[in-house]
C-alpha cells in the first residue's frame, strides 16, 4: 500500500528514543521528513544521524512543559522542510505511584507536563495544519483500564483521550483529523533497563509476555508502522477515535 507520505512532513516530539524514534523511522522510510524533539540535545542529534541526517530530519532539543516548544517546532517544520502535514505528541510517563499516594505537588507537576504540554501542543499543531493533516496522541492503555502503580497515568491518560475527541470535532470541518493511540508493552530501551533492574530479568520478562494474547513483547518498529499508517492520507476517515496497539492486552472493547 503506498500511504502517501512521499514529501510530507511531520513534527515528534519525545522521539529521540522508544516508541517516537519507532514512528519517525517508519516515516522516513516511506519518503517522509520529520522534525524530532526531546529534552536531551544529545539524544536528538543521535536520533536526527540514524534517521538519515539533515536531508531527512531535524532535531530540535525542547521540553513541552515550555509554552513556547509547539511553536518552535512548528517554525521549525516550515523552514527546513516548507511545509507541515501532521504531528505525533509524545511525552514521558508520569511518576509511579497510586493515585492516592501522589502529593498534590506530583499531581500539579504531572498535570502541567503530561496533561497541559501534550493539550497545548495538539491545539498549536491542528491550528497550523492544512486540509488532511493530522495529529496523534501517544497515551496509554490506562485510558481505558487501570495500569497498577501508575496513578497519575490513571488519572490523566483518559482526559487526554476525550480532548483529542473534541479537538476531532473543533478542527474536522477543516479537514483536519485528531486521534490517540494507545500502546501496550513494547521492548522499548526503558523496558529492557526496568527488566535487568528486577531480581530475575528473564523471568520478569516471562511474566509479562505471557499475560499477552499474542504471548511477546511487541517491538518499537510493530508500533511505529501503526502510527505513521493513522498520520499518513491513507488514513484519510479516521479520526476522533483512540487505536490501541498492545498486541491483545486489552480485555476492554
């Protein structure tokens, strides 16, 4: 199938590593131009080199918690490349912890980085793009059902959903889609660091893949292709919805 991302352009941000990195790989290798960012001015400039160099990707170093980050990104899209056809917005997970254990300080931090930084970006990326852009949102599976351990996630992972859904009904009469995805367990760097932290990596890893349907761990590039088929025109109808890629972990409908 060729998705038509020939000369597009899109914006990741959180996609010097994991599941972001994933997504601008798979873009890139369908013909399309990315701008990347992350926290880590080391991290993109790796990132940017293994997606091909300046002909292929730009990276900019910027933290969504900054207000002024989107914009960056944006003016960045259109003066190395010309143009902006969709975004892909990603930032880390919040703190471990149940919802009851967080502070009222950890529920404001998170609020401002997990929850403001991903609603601002989305907003200043959908109100930059022409007819057929789209734009993602990376959430979790805890959007539906409860992760253990991760309650700020719990918390704010469904807002998001249900924002992406208005902004699908704000920007659809101009052609715009906005949707989210919603990953499961995949062997992303930090998955493989939690997994030699525990007493018995292969066990824990064990464990894991076999509470999956598909009994593995899915990998970054299983993901990525999902993602960039949702930001690319062959997705043209699908917005306003969230896809969950978690290799059948999730016992919702």
């Amino acid at each position: 199938m060729d998705l038509g991302l020939a000369g597009r352009v899109y914006i990741l941000t959180g996609a010097s590593r994991g599941l972001g990195f994933a997504t601008a790989q798979a873009l890139v290798d369908d013909g399309a131009r990315v701008v990347i960012s992350s926290r880590s001015a080391d991290h993109v400039a790796g990132a940017v080199a293994d997606l091909g160099g300046p002909e292929h990707a730009a990276g900019v170093a910027a933290d969504l918690s900054d207000p002024g980050t989107p914009r960056e990104l944006v003016d960045t899209a259109l003066e190395r490349f010309g143009r902006l056809d969709g975004a892909l917005v990603s930032v880390g997970g919040p703190a471990p912890g149940s919802a009851a254990s967080m502070t009222d300080d950890q529920w404001r931090q998170a609020f401002d980085t997990v929850f403001l930084g991903s609603v601002r970006a989305a907003r200043t990326f959908a109100s930059s793009l022409p007819e057929g852009g789209a734009v993602g949102l990376v959430l979790s599976t805890s959007v539906k059902t409860p992760l253990a351990g991760l309650g700020l996630s719990n918390g704010l992972r469904p807002g998001l959903a249900m924002v992406a859904k208005d902004m699908a009904d704000e920007f659809g009469p101009r052609g715009v889609r906005v949707l989210s995805i919603l990953p499961g367990r995949f062997m992303t760097d930090r998955s493989r660091e939690l997994f030699e932290a525990a007493d018995d990596p292969a066990s824990a890893t064990a464990q894991v893949a076999g509470a999956i349907p598909l009994r593995r761990i899915g990998e970054p590039p299983e993901y990525g292709r999902v993602a960039a088929f949702l930001l690319s025109p062959a997705a043209s109808y699908v917005t306003g919805t969230a896809v969950t890629v978690d290799g059948g972990s999730m016992r919702t409908l």
